[in-house]
C-alpha cells in the first residue's frame, strides 16, 4: 500500500500522545510498584545509616579579596586572564596546596595528627569577596589547615610568578640573540647589495626609463595610426584629409595671431601634413595642381559648347589641352601611388625599428624594477628586525619590573575563624535519601518502559503503521475463558457495536472492483485474540443474512471446534489432503447462516498448495469465507494461504502485541504480495484512548 504524506502533529494530537505517555507509565508503575518503593527503601536506610554513624564535622570560615591583575606593556598578560576565578578556585582547592599546607602543620605541630579537611570556595555575588569554608572532624585541626592553605596558596603563586618572570626572561633572551643574528644577517645582505648597485640611481633609471617607454609607446601609436590610414584611405581621400587638416590649422593661426596671410595650396600640402613633410610628395603636389587645371578645362569646354558647336577649332583645341591634361593627371597619380607604397614600407620600418626598441627597453625596465624591489624587500626586513629587537628590549624591562614587584592579584582579608560544631539535620538527611531513591526508582520504571515496545493505545498504533488504515476497534471485556461468542441480541453492547463497525469497514471498505469476500484473520504472534476475533466477525456476518464459512486453517493450534462444540475428527486438514469432499466436514453451527469448517486432526505434511482448489470450490457457495490462521511469525502456513485470499485483516492487541514483531510481520506479508486491508484494534480500553 502507498503512504500518505506524513502530516504535521497538531497541538491535540501532541497533548493526546502525552495522556498516552502518562497512561503507560502509570499502568508500568502499577505493575512495577515495588522497584521504587524498594529504591525509596534503600534510600532511607543508606541516609539514616551514615546520618548514625556520621563523625562530628567542624566548620572554619575565611574571606579573601580580589584585586586587579597586574599586566606588561606589550605583553600578554603574567596571571591567568581567561577564566581567572575557576583558575584560583581550582589551585586553591588543588592537591598541591593541600600537601604544602599539611606539610606545614606537620612541621609546626608535629604532635598533632591529621584529619581529613575538606575546602569550599564561593564569591559573593557583584563583589570581588572570596569565601573559603574548611569543615574537618577536628576543630583546631580545621583552622589551622585553613589558614595553611591560604598561606600556601599565596607562597605558591609568588613561585609561580617568579618562575614565569624567569621562564620569561630567559626566553626572551634566547629571542634577543636570535633576532640580533638575524638583524646582522639581513645588514650585511644590504650592504652587498647597495655595493652592487646604486639605491639612488636605480630610482632615477627607473623613472627616466618609465618615461621613455611611454615616448616610444606614443610614437608607436602615432606611425601605426598613419600606417592604418594610408593602408585605408585612398589617393584622392588622402588628399582631400591633407588640405582638410591644413584648413584647420590655418584657422588655429588665424586665431592666434601666428598664420601667415598668403600662401598656396600645394604649400599647405608639402608642410603641414606630417606624413607628407618630405620633398618627394612633389608627386602629389603635382597631382592635385593637373587635377585642378583639368577641372579648370572642363568647365571651359562647358562654357564654349553653350555657344559653339563641338566642330568649332576653338572646342576641338580644348578638348586635345584636355587630354593632354588627362594623361598628365594620371602620370602624377601613377608617381603619387608609387610615393604612398614608399611611404607605407618607411612606416612599416620605423614601427618594427620602434617596437624592438621597446622590447629593449621593457627588458631593461624590467631588471630596473627587480632590483628596487629587492633593495625595498632588504630595507624592510632590516627595519623589521630592528623594531622586533626594540621591543623585546622593552617587554624584557618590563618583566624585570614584574618580577621584583610584590602585587598579588588575591589577598587575605579575613583569616580562618574558630571551627564550630556542625550539625546535619536526621530530616534533611532523610528526605535526601528519599529523593534519591525515588529519583533511582522512577528511572529504572523509564529505562523498562522504554525497553517495552507493546503498542498501548490507538494513538501509538497509528503512529507505528500510518499506511494501513484501522479497520475496527474491539473494546475491553472481562470474560471468562478465552473466547467469548456473540448472540444476536447481546447484552455487552459496546462488544456488539465494535464488531458490527467492523463489519461495516469490510462492506465499505473503498476498493476497486470486487469488493473481497474471502477474508483471513492472522496476528503477529499468539495470544492476540485473532480467533475470538474471527469468530465473532463471522457471526455479525451471519446476523445480517449473509451466508458465512468460518475455517480454522490453523494447522497446529486451530481451537475453533472447541468454540463450537465440534469435533475435531475431520475437518480442513483432511480437506487438503483429500480424503473427503469439503462439505461433508463443514458444519452447520447454532448461528443461522454461520458454518464452521474445523481443524480436523494434525497432520505431519498437510497439503497446502490444494488450498487454491479448496478456495475455488466453495468461493461461490457462500457469502463470505472468514479463515482464521496462525500467527504470521509462528507459523509459515499463513503465509502460503494469505496471498490466495481477497484480503487481511491483522490484529493487534493493545498492551500486548509487539510493535518490533508487528512490522516484522507486516513485512513479511508485503513481500507476498499480500492485500493487507487493514488493522483491527483487539482490547481497546485499559490503555487506550
């Protein structure tokens, strides 16, 4: 079957799972009543034997104060700094301090014996008060080892003190000669190095050389631009870019008060275009001047042939000046193209020439900026070095000063007062030993309820098996015997009621198709009340007219013919073994409609795989076929049957049935390929709710 969604508990269902707790342990400590009460028991004669036979305690008190914690410059802190208090409490109440402090006593009072002391220590909220409480079985032993021991702990931390000072001192030593070695060491290093090269003028190469790449780059940038435009442009473009940037530059001068109040074109051609600043751009020069006389031709023809005809001596001679200006016009192009082609190889030159040159001198850049990163990686660990040394200097000073200061961070304010007799009260003692001994009892009564997985309620039941549905819940009767058949017009009720509910679960069960007629009752294991469950289902059955088969198909302990008052001479068993037809074992029971095909006797191989034979011959002849069968993890014929039949109904009884085995079984029927209709809640009611 598939699972629903799991959905979130709600508050009722909360507080409903924890009735069910309370109910559980309540019923656990019905059952297990004497495991606290004897625990309570023990509890009380413990308390009241050591409260007999307890020695006779003495108490001396003692205050101590908190002061501020001394701390070097530049250090870290001498005296604890993270749980300072826990530190003190922890050496206060130390082994250490305890054997000085009887040593002590030992010492002075040699004729005294010891006692055991024990040692107490609490701070006075929002106060920096320390009180010490000493309780011994000798007074004056009492005081004086409390006195001892703040004695003790003081003399131990002024070791302590002095002894870190000195470890402190020493190792910074061992870090001023370390660091001394490596100053001289890194000194030396820059010394060679300046020796070999020259801090102050490799900062001036290396900014002249910054420079220069950037000149170099620029004028690379401007010979690769002109290169672009002259691969780019064409003859008369060029021209007409050339006259364009000199009318520009003119109007500048115009502006400025610099230009030149004549000139020519063919000038402004040959000197104020950077690409044609040279001699050889006569060519160019040359073809724009035939460019503009064949244009002057041109329009002159234009002019003539507005009053002449084309024959006219006038026109035919200008028209030979024209071509005459024409081939003129592209000699001077032909020299103009030639003079660009030199041009673009003179750039090409001068580019690659410029671009070695800056590879030169990146690499020279390069080696310029390793060595002032060296001479600044020199100078820095030098400094390091120095200030690392100066400090140490310092905090070694600082130590020194430390040491030789008397300051402790704790002081005696009030020494140990007399040791006074103290009293335990027999009630107080008492109602500790029964504390104790019900807190031990309730948590052996946990530690077996947890230990028990028996389902006590319905709400455990849903719980564990959330896909299966509850089919019915039978309630809790008081009877005599095992068994207990319903009659048609029972007095018990709510028994009724249950199994008619039931009865209408199967009717109205949502399934598809044929809805199941042959039906099997099966449990985890025995003693879950599946046969009485079987009986009386097959009997509700009956009362409503519905004609009824109940088979005991319990092979080993089937006990429905003692139920029915039948004998067990033949019946199911002998069926599968066929040996007689199955009608002449079934058996009309007291029940109208209600018949009863019993167990009949043991045998030692029953033939199982006839039961599908079996199962076919009477499916037609009754209503309903109700099998009851062995437990599933007792018997293995339970599930060679379960498959066959339209469906299961499992019973689960509450108090008693394993919620380990219930799945275990469950399991195992789903690996069949069973059709588990549902659970059926057997004795509902001590537990449930």
């Amino acid at each position: 079957m598939q699972s629903a969604a799991t959905p979130k508990p709600s508050l009722t269902d909360l507080w409903a799972k924890a009735q069910v707790m309370g109910k559980r342990y309540a019923a656990t400590l019905r059952k297990y009543w004497w495991v606290p009460a004897l625990t309570v028991g023990l509890g009380l004669g413990i308390s009241f034997w050591k409260s007999v036979n307890r020695a006779p305690s003495y108490v001396s008190n003692a205050r101590m104060i908190l002061s501020g914690q001394f701390q070097i410059e530049g250090t870290a802190r001498v005296t604890e700094s993270g749980d300072f208090l826990g530190t003190q409490f922890d050496l206060i109440r130390g082994d250490i301090v305890a054997m000085r402090a009887r040593n002590k006593l030992r010492t002075m009072h040699p004729e005294w014996i010891p006692v055991p002391v024990s040692v107490e220590i609490s701070r006075t909220p929002a106060t920096a008060f320390l009180s010490l409480r000493a309780t011994g079985e000798e007074p004056v032993y009492t005081q004086a080892f409390l006195d001892a021991v703040m004695q003790e702990y003081m003399a131990l931390r002024r070791e302590l003190r002095v002894e870190k000072s000195d470890n402190m001192t020493s190792a910074i030593h061992n870090q001023l000669i370390l660091t001394e070695k490596q100053e001289d060491s890194h000194e030396r290093e820059m010394l060679s190095f300046q020796e070999k090269n020259n801090s102050g003028f490799l900062q001036a190469q290396g900014n002249s050389a910054g420079e220069y790449l950037s000149s170099l780059e620029l004028e690379l940038a401007k010979l690769k631009t002109e290169l672009n435009l002259l691969n780019t442009l064409k003859l008369d473009q060029i021209i007409d870019r050339v006259q364009m940037t000199a009318q520009q530059q003119q109007q500048q001068q115009l502006l400025s008060g610099t230009a030149a109040v004549s000139g020519t074109s063919g000038r402004s051609l040959s000197t104020l275009d950077p690409m044609l600043n040279n001699n050889n751009a006569g060519p160019m020069m040359d073809y724009q001047r035939a460019n503009q006389n064949l244009q002057l031709l041109k329009a002159k023809r234009e002019e003539y042939l507005k009053t002449m005809k084309p024959k006219n001596p006038k026109v035919t001679d200008l028209e030979e000046q024209i071509a005459q200006a024409e081939n003129l016009k592209e000699n001077y192009r032909l020299q103009s193209v030639e003079y660009l082609r030199m041009r673009k190889e003179s750039f090409e030159y001068q580019i690659k020439s410029k671009e070695a040159v800056i590879q030169e001198w990146n690499i020279k850049a390069m080696d310029l900026s390793q060595k002032l990163a060296e001479n600044d990686r020199l100078r820095l660990k030098l400094e390091h070095d120095r200030k690392q040394y100066d400090q140490l200097i310092a905090t070694l000073q600082s130590v020194e000063v430390y040491k030789n200061v008397e300051q402790e961070s704790i002081s005696v304010l009030e020494n140990a007062t007399p040791a006074m007799l103290f009293k335990v009260s027999l009630l107080k003692t008492l109602f500790g030993g029964f504390a104790t001994g019900l807190l031990a009892g309730m948590a052996i009564l946990f530690l077996v309820d947890k230990t028990d997985d028996r389902i006590g309620a319905l709400i455990e039941c849903q719980g564990h098996f959330r896909e299966y549905p509850i089919m019915g819940q039978i309630p809790h009767e008081a009877m005599d015997g095992d068994l207990a058949l319903l009659v048609p017009y029972d007095p018990r009720r709510e028994l009724l009621e249950a199994f008619r509910a039931l009865r209408s679960s199967i009717l109205f069960a949502p399934v598809e198709g044929t809805r199941p007629k042959a039906l099997m009752v099966t449990s985890a294991a025995p003693g879950e009340g599946k046969t009485a469950l079987a009986a009386n289902l097959a009997a509700t059955l009956a009362f409503s007219g519905a004609k009824t088969l109940l088979v005991d198909c319990d092979m080993n302990g089937g006990r429905l013919h003692e139920f029915f008052g039948a004998t067990p001479d033949k019946g199911f068993l002998n069926v599968l073994q066929q040996q007689i037809p199955w009608n002449e074992a079934v058996v009309q029971t007291a029940i109208d409609n209600l018949y009863l095909l019993p167990r009949g006797e043991a045998l030692a191989y029953p033939a199982e795989h006839f039961f599908g034979a079996f199962l076919k011959d009477v499916y037609a002849e009754f209503d309903y076929l109700i099998f009851d069968s062995a437990s599933v993890l007792d018997n293995v014929d339970a599930l060679s049957f379960a498959p066959i039949v339209d469906g299961v109904l499992f019973t689960v009884r509450l108090g008693q049935t394993s919620a380990g085995k219930a799945m275990r079984a469950l399991a195992a029927l789903n690996a069949r390929q069973v059709n588990v209709l549902g659970l059926v809640c057997n004795d509902v009611g001590a537990l449930a709710s």
